[in-house]
C-alpha cells in the first residue's frame, strides 16, 4: 500500500478522481456497515437526495490525498482554482488577531490547511493515521507544511499560545472527541457528542472562521471558502457547542454532496454518558 499510495500522486487529478469515484460505489456495494450509517446520516439531515454525491465524494477524497501530501506545495496550491472569502481572512489580520479556522469534514479539507500554510503560519492538532503504514506519508507530505500539535494537553497549550501570538490554529470541529472533552450537543435534529475545545478557544477572543474546500468538476482543482460565523458565540460552552454545531449544519447545507456523510458522527465515545432522551423517552 505504501507504494501504491507513493504511485498514485504521479496520476493527474481528474484519473484520480475517476478512481476514486469507482472506489466509492465499490464501498458502498460491498459494505452493509457503510450503507446503512451513510443512509440514516443523510435522512438525519433531510438530504437523502444527495446520496449518489456523497457516495463518490468519499471515494474521491481517499484517491486526492497523495496528490495533496506528496507532491510540491506550489503544485498543490495551483489546484486551488477559486477563493472566496478571503476579505475575512485579510480583516483578521490587519486587526492583529489569531484565527480559529474551523474545517469540517467537507470538500477536500486537507488541501484547506495547507492553503492557509501556504501564506502564514498555522498549527493543527495531530492525531496519527490509524494505519501505520500511512503515517510516514502524512509525516513528509501534510505535516511537513504545518505546525503539528498532539491531540492531548501540550497540544491544547500549543494552540493557546499560537493564537496569544497573532498565528492561527485548526481544527475538526465535528470530529467525535473522547470522554470528558465533549458535550452532547443537536446536530441535525440528534444528540451528537461534540467537541468544547473549539468553543473555548474561540474564548480567547480569536476571530472565527468557517472554511472548506469544494472539488470541482472533472478534476478541475478545488474552490476554497471562508465564511465568519453568522453570529457572535453567546452563553454557557453547552450553549457555544450547540450554536457551532449549527453553524457547521449551515456550511454543510452549502455543499451537501461533499460532506463526508459515512462517518460515524453521533458515535457515543468509551465511558461518556448516554446522549439526552427525546420526548418521548427515546434517544
């Protein structure tokens, strides 16, 4: 596999694409498991019309990453076509402020942070591949542009003082988090165990910005937005979760087809307590 993956990155974008496409209705052909949590995710959300996207955008973003780890970073960045949002960016720091770049699972969002790498410093939290065999390629191709932070303490303190220091910092904000370091908070109508570490580090009175990469057709590179918040973070870190949450819904809904809609978001981690029960008495 290591091999293969190193050989892949020689192929043109849209080969890759085409094979990626065909990976993901092989997935979703041969897995129940797969079928049936993408199924019910997108009901979930009310948007099962956008089934077939979804199926191949998951195939696409596994047969993109050695395009956008191993090869040269002007190369990667001539893939991104479009930008749109970047006054926010700018704004930001001619006001002096760190940024909070929240990425969620949507479009190509590995190529998101080594855009911003691209032009200034950014740190992200680094949780290594669950396949040893990959962790060497992300090592020399994603890591080797940015700011690593361990997803543990030191990590939380890296991105504290990124931030304090007028950097940005990045992150996965509906990624599942581990026992104690999540809330239940709705996303799409459901209970989702979700992360607080993104709202307290909008706390630091950090400017927050919302941002993914949509694909483009036929292998034509990758559209980057950014998007602020549609309101200021307001309450308890319960209250700060849940309207980020909404916030995420908002951006996904943009982009429905990309949003990576086989993960396992509603997942109730080792040891964290029950989701809240539904009127009704039923989860």
């Amino acid at each position: 596999m290591f091999f293969l993956f190193r050989l892949l990155n020689w192929l043109p974008l849209p080969v890759l694409h085409n094979f990626g496409a065909l990976m993901g209705w092989l997935n979703w052909l041969f897995s129940p498991g797969y079928r049936r949590l993408l199924r019910d995710n997108l009901a979930q959300a009310g948007l099962s019309e956008y089934r077939n996207e979804a199926i191949v955008a998951a195939g696409q973003m596994m047969f993109e990453l050695p395009k956008i780890w191993l090869r040269p970073q002007d190369e990667v960045m001539r893939r991104v076509a479009r930008v749109s949002g970047q006054e926010y960016v700018d704004a930001a720091w001619a006001a002096g402020r760190g940024i909070l770049y929240l990425t969620p699972h949507l479009g190509c969002f590995e190529i998101t942070a080594q855009y911003l790498a691209s032009h200034r410093p950014i740190t992200v939290l680094y949780r290594p591949p669950r396949q040893p065999w990959l962790r060497p390629l992300y090592e020399a191709g994603r890591a080797a542009n940015l700011k690593i932070a361990p997803a543990d303490m030191s990590g939380v303190r890296a991105l504290l003082k990124a931030l304090r220091s007028g950097e940005s910092i990045g992150m996965l904000p509906d990624q599942v988090p581990g026992n104690g370091e999540g809330v239940w908070a709705p996303f799409f109508g459901r209970p989702a165990y979700s992360m607080t570490l993104a709202a307290r580090m909008a706390d630091t009175g950090a400017a927050v910005l919302l941002t993914y990469a949509e694909r483009l057709p036929y292998g034509a590179g990758y559209h980057v937005h950014f998007l602020p918040l549609s309101a200021p973070l307001h309450g308890t870190t319960e209250e700060k979760v849940a309207q980020l949450n909404g916030e995420i819904e908002r951006i996904i809904r943009q982009c429905p087809g990309q949003y990576l809609w086989g993960y396992n978001r509603y997942k109730q981690p080792g040891g964290a307590p029950p989701p809240p029960l539904k009127s009704g008495g039923t989860q």
